[in-house]
C-alpha cells in the first residue's frame, strides 16, 4: 500500500483483486475532485461495473445512475448516464494522460463530465489538453491492470466500494 500523504483526497477503490489507491490532484482540477469525493462519500460508486475496457488504452467507469450491478443493471444502458448533479466545466493543464492517471470522461462537449471517469492503461499523449486529469493511481494498478476487458465486457468488473482516506 502507497503512503497516503493527504488522506482527505485520496480515494481507496476496492476491486475484486485487492485495493487501488488514487491520489486526487485538488491543485489542478478541483471541481473534478470534489466531485468525486461527494459521489464516493454518498456510496454512489459502490458496485458500479466497467463498461468500457480497451486493452492498451484505458478503462472507464462510473456511470452511477445505469451502472449499478446489484440495482436494475443493465450492460447496454452502462456508460450513458451520470449523476443528479449539474455537469462539471473543464479543468484541462499540463498534467498529461500517464499510465495510471484518472481522467474525466465526457461526451464531445468539454464542460459535460459528471460521473464517469477512466483510469490509463499506459501513456495515452493523444488526449492532453483534451480530457481533464484529475487523479494518479499510486498504488494497485495490477488490479487495475486485471479488470475484464469488452465495451462491455461479456463479465464486467465492478467497484465493490469506494471510500475517501480520510473516512476510513
């Protein structure tokens, strides 16, 4: 497990393999984070599927309204919805798309992130200053590596639990 630095924005995801710790970045997107935060502390990422897995490139989640797998889960349905709440505006910087880095997933629109996201399987160049960067896996990126692959995935694999550092 990495050292945990700021607990308040760190976020441990449980996976079925073991736990990914993920280092928010509040200095560079801090709409995106506390997003995240406000979702993962209403347990709305609990059991959410990845419904979009593309081997060498990335692996998307966080569809709380369609991607529930113990709540009506439908695998067609996962990845078009999002959250009660408005959209969130763009942060794009400098930080790039590195392996391990989590990035808000959008629509063409760049103010519409709401609740999905993606985790880079490797350095993904092409989507810098496209895609807000607003969090670095630091540790458990093999479980990340392990996740089921398919868009969707014939089996997917889901977020047994997400909780914020500082809550634990």
């Amino acid at each position: 497990m990495a050292e945990i630095k700021d607990p308040e924005n760190t976020i441990l995801m449980e996976l079925k393999d073991g736990t990914v710790t993920i280092a928010l970045l509040p200095d560079v997107a801090p709409l995106h984070c506390e997003r995240m935060k406000t979702l993962v502390r209403e347990g709305k990422y609990d059991n959410v599927c990845f419904h979009r897995v593309i081997d060498g490139f990335m692996a998307q989640t966080g569809d709380v309204a369609n991607g529930n797998m113990e709540d009506g889960f439908n695998i067609r349905m996962a990845g078009t919805g999002g959250s009660d709440y408005d959209d969130v505006k763009a942060e794009f910087s400098k930080v790039p798309h590195a392996r391990g880095s989590i990035g808000a997933a959008r629509s063409a629109n760049p103010d519409s992130a709401n609740s999905q996201f993606f985790i880079n399987f490797k350095d993904n160049d092409f989507l810098n200053g496209q895609y807000t960067v607003y969090g670095q896996v630091i540790s458990g990126m093999d479980h990340v590596d392990a996740i089921a692959r398919g868009e969707p995935p014939m089996n997917p694999d889901r977020m047994v639990s997400m909780k914020v550092a500082a809550d634990v």
